[in-house]
C-alpha cells in the first residue's frame, strides 16, 4: 500500500509540473515556468522516496531527497522574489 501511494505522490507532482510548464509555453508567465521547475525537482524527490523505501530499503537516500527538495524550493523562492516585482 506504501508504494502505491509514493507513486501516486510521484505522479501528482509529475503532472503538476508537466500543467505548470505547459501553461507557461502558452502564456510566457514567468512565474509559471519557475513553479513547473519547483515541481519537477519535487518530482525526482518523490521518485527517490520511491527508490528508497521500496526499490533500495538498505540504502539510505535521505539525504539526496533533502537535497533535491531543497533545490525545488530554492527554485520556487528564486522566482518568487526575482519574477514578482
């Protein structure tokens, strides 16, 4: 039940950022594009709590999921404070 609801989580932010990306090649919102970027990374994380506790129970990614969701929000913030004024 576990894995399932980590992909799930894997694939909502998958489509989160496939929507985001795809409204900013539409309408060239710059805020769009860095919350599609936020989304992404999200993505890769999810995919690692994946890799990690179903795939790879030995191997402690814990810090590789920290660190790509750290660069998701940096990303986020980024375009919060430059793309906003």
């Amino acid at each position: 039940m576990a894995a399932l609801i980590y992909t799930l989580c894997a694939l909502t932010c998958a489509t989160c950022a496939w929507l985001l990306l795809r409204g900013h090649r539409r309408t060239r919102f710059r805020l769009l594009f860095w919350a599609g970027l936020c989304f992404a990374m999200l993505t890769v994380s999810n995919a690692l709590v994946v890799a990690d506790r179903i795939f790879l129970p030995d191997v402690s990614l814990a810090t590789w999921r920290l660190a790509t969701t750290l660069m998701a929000l940096g990303l986020l913030l980024y375009g919060l404070i430059w793309e906003g004024e």
